[in-house]
C-alpha cells in the first residue's frame, strides 16, 4: 500500500511532467536548431522550465541541503555539490525530470543527435551546485567527457540571489573561426545547452550576503567508458566535488546506504 501522500505526490508530479511537453513543444525548434549550430553546440533559454517544475526544483534545494559536500581546489574552485546519488534518496523528483522522455527527446531534437542518460553508477549524471559563500565560484573549464561518445550539459536556474556570471567562450576548438566570448545570468527556470567538450566557461565569484543554486543534467551520445577513465572520472568528481563517501559507497550524510 502506498504510503501517505505518495499517490498525489506523484499525481502532481505526473501532470508537471505533461506540462512540461506541452510547453517545450512552443519552442520554434528550427530557429533553435539554427542557432546551437551557430554558436558551436551552444544555446540558451531564459524561460526553459514550466513554473511547476522549477518549485518542485526549489524544493529539491531544500530537501538535500544536508548531504552539501564543501570543496575546495586553490586558484580553480570553491562551493558545495551533492551528487546524484544523493539526490535520488533525497530529492527523486529531479530524477525523474532527468529521465523524462520528452526533455530527453526535445534535447536530441535540438543537438541533432540520440542522446542517452549516463549510466547509474556516474554520480554527475546530475547534480546541484550550492554557491552559498563568498567567493564561492569556478574557474575556466570544459564539461569534458570520457566517455566514448559526446557530452552534452543541461544547465538549469533554480536559485539566483547574486552577481554572478556565467562567463564563456564560443569556437575555442574550431580551426580558424574566432573566438566570441559572452556573459550571462540564469535565471530560475532558465537553461544553457551546449556540447561540454566545445564550450570553455566559469562561474564568477560569489559576494558576501548572496546565493546561487543550479543543476546540471549529463546526456551522452554512447554510455560506454574505459575502466581506466571511468576511475580518473570518479577520482575528479570525488576530489573537485562530492567527496569519496558519495562517489565510492554512495552514502548519503545522515541517512543509511541504500540497499
């Protein structure tokens, strides 16, 4: 017998997630096919998500905020995580966002390509990011993939108190085309879409007094990874953002391993 308050839970849940294809079929996918191509598998949204789903999001951030793992890493980054493996204990709503068969197929539709989940033991598959003290921020990177095929990131606004931007550069591994970079807010309820292997960005600084809160959604062209990479992976996502606890034996603070 389901347990309290599940049946309608899930109920509410069911009918954002049919929102959530009525409202993406709105877009004009060929003017956003057009320009992710132009910008080098790069686009953005400022209105992405239904107004439903981003309250459920907020309330994932709100639901986790005990398994916020704090790192670290000098002259590169600052800031809490919480991996996907501690959200699907704490927060299985955004799992099921992350698996929803419609913003998986719109996603492929735009980039043009069969995109798939990542495998359940990779705990970035999504996660939230927590600004949440000064300096809080992340230096210049790419999204970069080890696995066989390509990486897409979905990055989604969910709470956004601060002057941070997220700051970029577009064709940075396009022989001969230039350079262009661009700064932008997300809002909540916003989204960038890009391929993580082409774009080049950071988040900028956080200020005193202020707050930021995203998720990012990990999509894949081929699931398949080398053992080798995949332990390089886990020891950078353990080291740079989760801690060994979350990657390595999936625990969750303050709740018991899930079976």
């Amino acid at each position: 017998m389901a347990a309290a308050g599940t049946e309608p839970a899930a109920q509410t849940q069911a009918a954002a997630h049919q929102g959530l294809a009525a409202h993406l079929a709105r877009f004009e996918m060929p003017s956003l096919q057009r320009e992710f191509a132009q910008h080098g598998a790069f686009v953005q949204l400022r209105e992405f998500l239904t107004p439903e789903l981003t309250a459920q999001l907020l309330a994932a951030v709100d639901s986790v905020k005990s398994a916020v793992h704090r790192n670290y890493l000098p002259g590169h980054k600052q800031g809490g995580s919480v991996s996907r493996h501690a959200i699907d204990v704490l927060a299985p709503a955004v799992a099921e966002l992350y698996r929803s068969s419609a913003l998986l197929e719109w996603l492929g539709e735009l980039a043009g390509e069969h995109l798939q989940v990542s495998p359940p033991k990779d705990p970035h598959a999504y996660a939230l990011y927590f600004y949440t003290l000064p300096g809080d921020h992340i230096g210049w990177h790419y999204d970069t993939s080890y696995y066989r095929g390509r990486r897409y990131t979905l990055l989604l606004g969910i709470v956004d108190e601060s002057s941070c931007r997220l700051e970029y550069e577009l064709h940075t591994r396009e022989a001969g085309a230039p350079v262009l970079p661009g700064s932008l807010v997300i809002p909540p309820g916003g989204m960038v879409f890009f391929d993580g292997d082409k774009l080049r960005h950071r988040i900028t600084p956080l200020g005193a007094g202020e707050m930021r809160v995203s998720l990012t959604f990990e999509y894949v062209t081929d699931p398949r990874m080398h053992p080798y990479w995949r332990l390089i992976s886990n020891m950078k996502d353990a080291v740079a953002y989760f801690g060994f606890r979350q990657v390595f034996r999936r625990l969750v603070p303050g709740r018991a391993r899930r079976a």
